[in-house]
C-alpha cells in the first residue's frame, strides 16, 4: 500500500489551474493551509485546494511537498468559498487570488502567530502638558493631541501625518511610552455625544432589526447628514452582541479622521489595515481581527479579505468610489466581495453614501436592497445655493470669472474658507511654440507632456516618464514656448496673486508627495491655518472642513462631451461631492459652477434637481440602452508593443468568443482604446454585453482556456475585466 497521497496545490502564477504534489499519508495537510512546493527552478507558497486519491500525472513524475507551514487553515470556510467565487467570477487564476488576499509575510511562508499589536499612549508627565509647554514644537503638540483621545498603533499614527521623528522626540522626553494592544484596558465610551437625530434615530432602529442574518441597506444620506453616527450606533450593538465589524474606507486619508471617531464613541481596540503599514504591522493587525483580539477593522479595498473570528457586521463607506475597484491584476470590487461576503457569513451590509453608485442605487430601487435615506443634514443646515456662470464673453484673470473673484472675496472677508476645484494637475497640460505650433509630446502615448513649473519639468502624466523642459522648440528652434491651459500650480500663482492677504493650500498627487504630507495638509486645514484651498478629486473625498462655505468648479466642460456612458453618473457624483463639502457647520454656502454651456441638459439638471431625481432619470436612459446595471459587461483587454500583434490576437479571441456566444450575449467588434497608446503599448478592446449574467459567465468558462492556447496569445499581455468602471 503507497504511503503517499495526493493534494491540489493553488501558486501565485498567472495559470489558470492548479498542480499536484505528494505528502506522507500521514502526513497532516489540511485544505487552506500552506506548502512549500518545487516549481520548475523555484520553490513556492502555495495553498492546499483538494487532496485526491490518483493524479493524471504518473506518480514518479509528481513531486513532493518540501515544507507543511500550517496545522490548521488560514482562513475560514466562508473565505475559502468567497476567494473560489472571486477566482471564478473574475476569471483569474485561483492561486494569484489566495495569494492577494495574505499578508506579504504569510506569503513568504512566516508564522501566522504575529506579534502582538504595539501602541503609543501618554505618559503621566505627557499627560500634564499643556500647548504652552511645547512652544513652537507643533509637530510634538500634534501627536500629543492625537494620543490625549487615547493609544493609537503605529498605522493611526502614519495616517494622520506624524513623523517618526517625532516620535522618537517624545519617547526620548518620556512624554510617550510604547505598549501591547492586548495590555491596554478599553476605554469608556464617550457619553457626551448628541442624541442622534429624528432621521438618525430611525435609521438605527431599521439597521438594528436586521442584524441578524444576511441583509443589504443602502444609507443614501446627504452630505453631512450623519451617516458615521448612524454606523457607530450600529456597530456598538454588534460589539455588545460580542461580535466583531469590519468597515472600508476608500483611501489611507480619510483613516485618522474616522479612526478617530469611532474609538472616541465606541472605546474599543481597532486594527488599521491599509498599505501605508509595513509587513509586521500588517500581520500583526490581520492576526488581531483573526483570533478575536479586535472588535473593529477599520481599512482600505484589500481589507474585504480580513479573517474575522466572529464577523458581525460590514460596512462600506462612500461604497461609490471608484477606489474600490481594483485595476489591475487581480480585478475585483471590494464593494460587490463585501455582498458575496456578508451573504457567505450571514451577516448584514451597510452600503453608505450621498452619490450611490448606479448599481447600488437599482438594487435599491428594485427591492434586492433595503433603502434608507437622510434627507438632512445633522447640524440643521441647509445645502449650498448652486450657481452657474456662463463662461463666454467674461473677463477672466486665468481661469477665475470676474464673478466668482468678487463672491470669493465676499466669503473670505466673512472669515470663511473657499475651496476651489480643478481636476487638473501640474503647471499647464500642455507646452506649446508659439511661432510654429509644435508641443512637448510623450512619444510613449503620443500625448502631450504636463509642464510642472515647481519640478522644472515634463511630466506625461499617462507612463510618468519625464524629460527636462526644452529650452526652444523641437521643430522650427523658436524660443517662444507658452503653457497654454491652467493646472493647479499655475492656479495657485493666480490665486495668491489675486488673494495676496489669504493662505492658500494646494492639494494634489504633487504637493502630497512626501510621506505624510496629505495629513499635515488636511490637519493646517481643519486648524484654520489656511483660508484657500485648491486642489483636485483627493479634496472630494469625504473630509470635513467645517469653515468652507463656498464651493467653486473650474472646468467640467471636457465631461460634458464625454464618449463613457458613465460620464452623467460620474459627473453628479463629483459636483455633489465636492458641494457637500460647503456649509457642513451649518453656515450659508454656495456653489459655483463655471462653464461655456449652460444650457447643457446636465448642467440644468445639476442646478434645479437632485442626486437621486438625476439618477433616476439616467438608469431610464441605461435600461432603454441595455447598459449597466441592466446587462453585465465584460471587457476583454490586449496591449503590445505592435499594433498587429493586438490585431491578430482579437481576430482569434474574437473567432472564438461568436463560436460559442448564445443569442443572448451581445459581442462587439474589438477596437482601439480612446488612447490607443500607452507606455509604448497599443491598447485594444472587446466589449462582452448580456442582459443574462449567468450566460456571459458562462461564456468566458468556455473560451477563456480556448483563447490562451491559441499562437497569438503569448505575443500580448490579455486579460478580462469584469464588470470594469473605465470602458473608453
């Protein structure tokens, strides 16, 4: 009788099966635990999928298992069973999903058993001090506030901006001390806080009956309506009940904030999960939120995969934020994992939002979700008046209207703060001579450089390849190079210029470069040290600055004319989003919306009427077009360094998809991309469109494996792009 069996072993490769190895039969190898396996000339991580009785391979030719890491699995059946469903339904390879959903260190084959959790908290003497005592030390002040509210982990402290060195500072004055998570007491729950709203009171009261099994509700709430109290009183019964909760944010920025306020109003320990930690300290709180150790998980997209000891609740917030799709390798929604999640676990789903995505909204519409709206915002203020100024014939110093220059005058005298918006970054987006017409263009895209004036230097802004400013033109050799069009830094210039007296505050990808630099910037904001601020999409995002009272948009104009049908969606949601950020202490706000066509449907619509009225009216147009989220739609994706070799590669793929495409699967003609060339590749596309979920997955179970054999295959990078959010 053979002493040896057979197992199934998932590995990080892009193969869309698995391979077979051999154990000592009484050898204990449970499914979900991880081996080290031979593979070609390497040595691998892989998981444990399946133990067989015989192999298609000869058993001679099957190798051994080297190395058997874990006793028992690593995750729970329920995630077993989500990552199986997320390998199939995005179509990609089971063993790369295993892998992207450990940390790097269990990746690596290390022990799950991580350390412990470390903290910083307040000393006696730190807890003494007072602003005066630190004099011009903001930065150890800032710190110092931060742990007055109680010890936070090193991934709380990262996020809201603070240096190690001032760490270091304060330890070495004995104002801190570092400790473990499970050695700290809990804190007593804040009981000062207001008593909920009428609007919130019954939000909770509905959530709160459905704790207890699968449940899907949409919170639509308005824009400073509560909807983060609403969850903190949800989530203290889910703790009461001994039950943990797990809550996604869409980006590391908006963390301190929330974390802040969730272990105020709740006093328990929270695990931070995002990538600005490093490998142990990521263990460490995957680990915590595995073995019980945490009752909250507070994190970004890839936090969806967390072990939970005893998951209770998920909670996605600003759940429309294209942030949670990933786009690259591994191609899924965080938003739709934590659906098939919370079914799996049967547990409840908050999905919370002003802007709904258009998904979340039918199913909502539909009955599949339960719908609950805050209509008001929490603080008794009314939103912002919206306003329109009709760019054509204005006298315009840069980008600013001689209109809104006089309404930011008024705000900023009122002692307000004025956001302005422009989705542009860099100096100019575009270097131009003047005597010939020739511009600076990136030969990798064929798209014109972004000229950043404060790096002295040319940045594509498509491949990030850079090249020093031209001293004269490439073409006729005239000195006369102009920026023509207005990014942020060239905003700026005309801001101060215009505002000599006011602070100004630019925030974008450039100026948050430096670590930490975004929450020093938020955290000057909210102190009042700056009364203007400038900057793109990362001002949009859910941040509260309480003294803004006007709101202006600078150039919507290109979305107007838009080719992606999601263009209307993504539109409303940016100006609702970026409104709401006006008046959120109750203040009188306005909007201000410079363009050319203020006759443009959209604009009308964005004036007079609502989200929910402009959404609705745009699922019409969606349902009679049979477009998401009416049908499924599947984008199969090819790029090569030759545009021939994508050519031949949709002739094949294409072959191949209509053989086996039912009726009901609509398959368009595969075409270039809107930017046909990116970093040097030639970018194609094929759009896979059905009204029948079930028959498009169909589909590409049968012509995925067809379409990897074919001689054209190994000549591209392919991939498929399920339910994708970029379609142009």
């Amino acid at each position: 009788m053979s002493t040896e069996s057979i197992i199934e072993v998932a590995l990080p490769v892009p193969m869309r099966r698995t391979f077979d190895y051999k154990v000592d039969s009484l050898t204990h190898c449970a499914i979900g635990c991880r081996v080290q396996v031979p593979f070609g000339r390497r040595v691998m991580v892989g998981i444990v999928v399946a133990h067989k009785d015989t192999s298609d391979w000869p058993i001679e030719q099957v190798k051994a298992v080297e190395t058997i890491f874990d006793d028992v699995p690593l995750w729970t059946p329920n995630i077993d069973k989500l990552l199986r469903w997320a390998s199939q339904y995005y179509q990609h390879p089971v063993g790369e999903v295993f892998h992207h959903a450990l940390p790097k260190r269990l990746r690596m084959g290390d022990a799950p058993d991580a350390s412990d959790i470390e903290v910083w908290r307040l000393t006696d003497a730190g807890q003494a001090l007072t602003i005066h005592d630190l004099g011009r030390a903001k930065k150890q002040w800032k710190l110092l506030s931060l742990l007055s509210s109680g010890p936070q982990d090193k991934g709380s402290i990262t996020a809201a901006g603070v240096a190690k060195a001032t760490i270091d500072a304060l330890l070495e004055k004995q104002w801190i001390e570092q400790a473990t998570l499970s050695d700290l007491p809990t804190q007593k729950p804040d009981s000062d806080a207001p008593p909920p709203t009428t609007e919130q009171a019954i939000a909770i009261t509905a959530l709160q009956r459905h704790l207890d099994g699968f449940h899907v509700t949409l919170l639509e709430g308005v824009t400073g309506s509560g909807k983060t109290r609403v969850y903190l009183d949800v989530i203290a019964d889910v703790i009461a009940a001994g039950k943990q909760a797990l809550i996604l944010v869409p980006e590391i920025g908006l963390t301190p904030q929330t974390l802040a306020r969730f272990r105020k109003h709740l006093g328990v320990h929270i695990a931070v999960i995002h990538s600005g930690l490093n490998d142990s300290e990521r263990l460490a709180a995957w680990q915590a939120a595995r073995t019980g150790q945490v009752s909250v998980i507070l994190g970004t997209r890839s936090a969806i995969f967390t072990p939970m000891k005893n998951p209770g609740i998920i909670i996605i917030d600003e759940e429309h934020d294209a942030s949670y799709k990933q786009q690259d390798g591994f191609r899924y929604h965080g938003r739709d994992l934590a659906v098939m999640r919370a079914k799996n676990e049967g547990i409840s789903l908050i999905l919370g939002s002003a802007t709904p995505s258009f998904e979340s909204f039918q199913n909502a519409l539909s009955g599949r979700y339960h719908h609950l709206q805050l209509k008001h915002r929490a603080t008794g203020g009314v939103m912002p008046t919206m306003n329109v100024v009709d760019m054509r014939q204005q006298t315009l110093e840069g980008p600013l209207s001689a209109p809104l220059i006089q309404t930011m005058q008024k705000h900023l005298d009122a002692g307000n703060q004025v956001l302005v918006f422009l989705n542009r970054r860099g100096f100019s987006p575009v270097l131009l001579c003047h005597e010939c017409g020739w511009f600076a263009e990136c030969g990798r895209c064929e798209r014109p450089y972004t000229w950043h004036k404060n790096q002295r230097r040319l940045t594509c802004h498509h491949c990030a390849t850079e090249r020093p400013i031209p001293h004269q033109c490439e073409q006729c050799g005239s000195t006369q190079l102009l920026p023509v069009g207005h990014g942020t830094e060239r905003l700026q210039e005309v801001i101060e210029t215009q505002f000599k007296d006011f602070e100004v505050a630019r925030i974008d990808r450039d100026s948050t470069r430096k670590k930490d630099s975004f929450s020093r910037i938020i955290a000057d904001i909210q102190d009042g040290k700056y009364q203007i601020l400038l900057g793109t999409q990362m001002l949009a995002k859910g941040h509260d600055f309480g003294k803004v009272s006007l709101v202006a948009m600078l150039d919507i104009d290109g979305a107007l004319f838009s080719n992606d049908f999601r263009a209307g969606e993504k539109i409303s949601q940016l100006l609702t989003q970026v409104s709401g950020r006006a008046g959120r202490a109750g203040q009188p706000a306005q909007v201000v919306l410079q363009t050319h066509y203020p006759e443009h449907p959209w604009v009308q619509q964005l004036m007079t009427e609502d989200y929910s009225a402009i959404a609705k009216d745009l699922l019409k147009e969606r349902e009679q077009a049979l477009l998401p989220p009416f049908a499924s739609l599947v984008m199969v994706r090819a790029e090569a360094s030759q545009d021939n070799l994508v050519r031949r590669f949709f002739e094949s793929a294409e072959q191949i998809i209509r053989q086996h495409a039912p009726k009901d699967v609509m398959i368009m003609p595969a075409s270039p991309c809107s930017m046909t060339k990116k970093a040097g590749k030639y970018r194609w596309q094929m759009p896979l469109l059905s009204a029948q979920r079930a028959a498009l997955q169909r589909l590409l179970f049968q012509c995925t494996g067809l379409i990897e054999k074919t001689p054209e295959a190994p000549k591209v990078r392919w991939h498929i792009d399920v339910d994708p959010i970029e379609t142009t």
